[in-house]
C-alpha cells in the first residue's frame, strides 16, 4: 500500500530544503547573529511540538533584542486563525505552553507574523479569518528579506 502524499511532502519540503540548501551554501545561515539582528523564520512543520520549539526560539530571540518576523505556512498557518484548531491549545510540555500562547507571546513582544501568500486562498479564507496582528504575507516582501545579506534566516 503506497502512502498519501500530501502537498507539503511533494511540494514545500523539497522547495524548503533546496532553499535551505542555498542558504548554508552562501552563508546567510551560517552566521552568528548579531545584537539587534532581524530575523526571519519561515515555519510550515505541522507538528505543534515542532511549531513549538521554532516559537520558543522566536520568543527567545524577540525578547534578547532580534527583531523577529514569522511566516506562517500550511499547517503551522492553522495557530494564526481566529478559530483556532484544538492541536495549537494543547500544552506542550516541559513548560505547559501552548502553540498559541507562544504566538501571542510572540506578538506581544514586538514580533512580526503573516501566514504565506497561498494560505488563506487555498482554505477559500479571507484576511479577517486571522487573529489580531496577523496578515497576509506578500510574496515580493518575502524574498527581499530572503534576499537581504542582514537578515538571518531559520526554518522548518
């Protein structure tokens, strides 16, 4: 029996690892950050343990001074609705938090998050779907932050 292939499987992880990739290659990954430095992650792992640990990075590198931006993509866009999905309210442990917390947190702390150019059309969603603070991303804002030597970039 040949199992489902979903479209993160055939599509966004070979784009994420190639991007990835690319990435290390010229170094923008490599680097160490710097104090005041912005970050960008770019998030679609559908698991909330993993949404999780990239958002307690997220919160930990806001709270030290980075300037943080997400962008949230399939599954992981889920966090950011209004109706939020059971899996993101679930404690995750050791500290008890939740996805959502971890996002708010995020918020309150000055980070940036948008969900992908493709998130919200694919669910046939509009832009008020989405919790406060969070919109859209636009694609061309997105790769010039890839594109720009200054912003250190993580994802998963």
């Amino acid at each position: 029996m040949t199992p489902l292939v979903t479209f993160q499987d055939k599509l966004m992880k070979p784009v994420l690892k190639t991007l990835s990739t690319a990435l290390l290659a010229t170094g923008l990954m490599a680097s160490p950050a710097v104090a005041g430095q912005k970050m960008l992650m770019l998030l679609s792992a559908p698991a909330a343990e993993a949404q999780a640990f990239n958002l307690v990075l997220a919160n930990q590198l806001q709270a030290s001074g980075h300037g943080v931006h997400v962008v949230l993509c399939g599954e992981a866009g889920d966090v950011a609705l209004k109706a939020v999905p059971d899996a993101a309210t679930k404690a995750v442990t050791p500290q008890g938090m939740t996805v959502r917390s971890l996002l708010e947190g995020l918020l309150k702390k000055g980070g940036t998050v948008q969900v992908c150019a493709i998130y919200l059309p694919n669910r046939k969603l509009q832009a008020d779907a989405l919790m406060e603070g969070v919109s859209a991303a636009r694609p061309q804002d997105v790769a010039a932050m890839i594109a720009d030597p200054a912003i250190k970039i993580m994802g998963q």
